[in-house]
C-alpha cells in the first residue's frame, strides 16, 4: 500500500481518544459511524486500513462485518484495537477467519501507529494464532481463555507470561496453576511452543525465510528460529519441515505436547 487512507470506527469513548491520540503519529485519520452500516459506502471503500472494536455498539461480534469487508474490499487491512476481556476476545476469535489478515493491537498497552504504519506499507500477514485458537481453545478451560488468546495472538511479540497474565487481568502464579489443574504444560513452555509454532506458519504458508521470520519474532540471529523451533515444536525446524508434514504436523505435535502433561 502506498499513501494509505486510515479510517477508524470505534464506539467506547476511551478506546476512541486512546487510538485518535496515537492514529495522528500514522497520518491523518478518517472518522466513520462505528455502525458501517450506516456509513458512506464510497468513503469506506477509499480506505486502505481500518480500525475497528471486537464488537459492536450493539455488543454484537463483528465476525459478519469481517467477512464482507473481505469479499468486497479483499486489500483493506483490517486492524482490531480493543480491550482485552473475555467477551471482547471471544469476538476476535470468531472474526479469525482462514485467509483474511486481521491484526489485534491490545488496548491501551499496545502502539496502534505503529501497526498501522505497517499495514500502509502491505507488511500484515495472517499468523497462527488462529490457527492455533481453533484447536486450542475447545481444549481449554474457560478460566484460560483470555491468556491462551493473548498468547496465540502475541506469540511473535516476545512479551513474557508476567506481562500477558497482567493483561488477562491476572497472574503468572494463577495462569501457572489453572494450566497445572488442567493437566498442561507450564506457561513458559506454552508460550515457547506458541512462538515456535507460529514461525514454522509463516515459513510454511507464506513461504518467509529464515531471516525474515527473526525481524519479526525480533531474534538477533536467523539460527535462533532453528533453536526456537527444534526445541519447542517437536523437534521440527525450518530445514525439516517439509520433510516431517509441514505446519499441520507440528502443530499436533504441539497440541500434543502443551495439552497432555508428560509423565
């Protein structure tokens, strides 16, 4: 994308001036009815990025409005800025949809200019996070299910347990023992394996080297994404990975693994 027009549809007044503070950094910023329904359609379809909520004013998921946006407008990049409570991530995870690129940016801990910077510049790629969610979640206890999606969603980030069981509105100790009861993995190894995971998606689906994969998982040396994912994806690396069945093999591997606790 060149140039780039940002259009936001937000309707929680502290989500609204939260993200008009930081959206003025990306450029100038095209204000919408957070209804799109309502909204000018020529005007929406002039953007190249939107930033909307996980749902609606009416509290309704926008997984519907994803899926239209991505049939008529399959460029715009669609980036969800919202608070991370359990109703709200339930929303995101329905809206995860195979094939269309959403990025979630938690709010108000996470920069949104920046990721919208990124979206301008064409450089958003679906991650495996839901992917990962879709086996995940049904496995999980629901006390688990804000972390595990913050962690799906943030793998590539490099954020510790500390930071995301804060922003789950808990912590590490507390994840560390409802993962115990479930018989799981700790939160180390889950996050690792989330990171590992979600390397091997984006060399397998998108074809991205090695070096690639390291800015994004921001790795210092392109041998830590071998390191990365021989020892927390089943032993499974970028150079074995077609070899051994590709993303799908690795991912079971892992689910395997995280979900079951080794004797």
């Amino acid at each position: 994308m060149r140039g780039g027009r940002i259009g936001a549809a937000l309707h929680s007044p502290a989500l609204w001036a939260q993200a008009h503070q930081q959206l003025a950094l990306a450029g100038p910023v095209i204000d919408l009815d957070a209804d799109l329904r309502s909204a000018d359609p020529s005007l929406v379809g002039s953007l190249d990025v939107l930033v909307v909520e996980a749902v609606d004013a009416q509290g309704r998921g926008i997984a519907p409005l994803v899926v239209s946006l991505a049939v008529h407008m399959p460029q715009l990049a669609i980036i969800v800025y919202d608070q991370p409570e359990r109703h709200r991530l339930e929303a995101l995870r329905a809206a995860l949809i195979p094939g269309i690129p959403i990025e979630y940016v938690v709010a108000p801990f996470e920069p949104l200019a920046s990721t919208v910077q990124r979206a301008l510049a064409g450089r958003l790629s679906s991650a495996a996070g839901h992917v990962i969610l879709a086996h995940l979640i049904p496995l999980a206890p629901a006390d688990l299910h804000t972390f595990l999606t913050l962690a799906a969603l943030k793998a590539a980030s490099g954020r510790g347990v500390a930071q995301l069981a804060q922003w789950s509105n808990s912590t590490a100790r507390t994840i560390e023992r409802r993962l115990d009861r479930a018989g799981w993995s700790t939160a180390h190894t889950v996050l690792q394996s989330f990171r590992a995971l979600d390397a091997l998606w984006l060399m397998d689906e998108y074809g991205m080297s090695a070096r690639r994969v390291r800015h994004r998982h921001n790795l210092a040396h392109s041998s830590g994404i071998t390191r990365l994912t021989r020892r927390w994806a089943a032993g499974i690396t970028p150079h074995t990975l077609r070899e051994r069945g590709g993303f799908n093999a690795a991912l079971e591997a892992v689910m395997a693994s995280v979900t079951v606790r080794n004797a």
